[in-house]
C-alpha cells in the first residue's frame, strides 16, 4: 500500500494497524470499534489529520514511512510520495 497525503487514515490502520503508535504521536487519539471518530477515519485524508493535528505534512508522512519500513511491509520514498 503506497502512503501518500490522500491517502485515508482508516486504511493506514486497517493495513498497518500496529503502527497506530505513531498517530498517538501526533495525537491522533486510538477509537474504539463503533466510534464516531472511527467512521470519520474512513473520510479523514493523512493531509487533513496532518492540519488537524498541526504537525507538517512532510513530518507525518516520513514518520509513517519509516514505521511501515520497519514493519518490512513495504519500501517506500518520501520524495516521491511528497508534493509540496
């Protein structure tokens, strides 16, 4: 799975639901199964979480991109995945 800005939170956790830590780094709090922040996590883009939380965009995505790495999931390149 390829992690880019509009890429949609809900489909971070359902892929790499371990790496949830991360947005608790951001305080992105975890939500329980039948939330409503759960069901907004289905329309919430990994940019709007990023705004939301006042963290640079370019500071969330790499923290996600070495989280998935470290899992050994999937290799990604921030470069390529950021567009400023």
């Amino acid at each position: 799975m390829e992690i880019t800005e509009k890429t949609r939170v809900f489909d971070i956790l359902q892929n790499y639901g371990d790496i949830a830590g991360v947005m608790v780094m951001f305080g992105v709090k975890p939500v329980g199964k039948y939330s409503l922040r759960r069901i907004i996590t289905r329309v919430l883009t990994v940019k709007m979480a990023a705004r939301i939380h006042r963290v640079p965009l370019h500071e969330f995505l790499d923290k996600l991109y070495k989280a998935v790495e470290q899992k050994g999931k999937v290799s990604v390149d921030p470069v390529q995945n950021y567009k400023r």
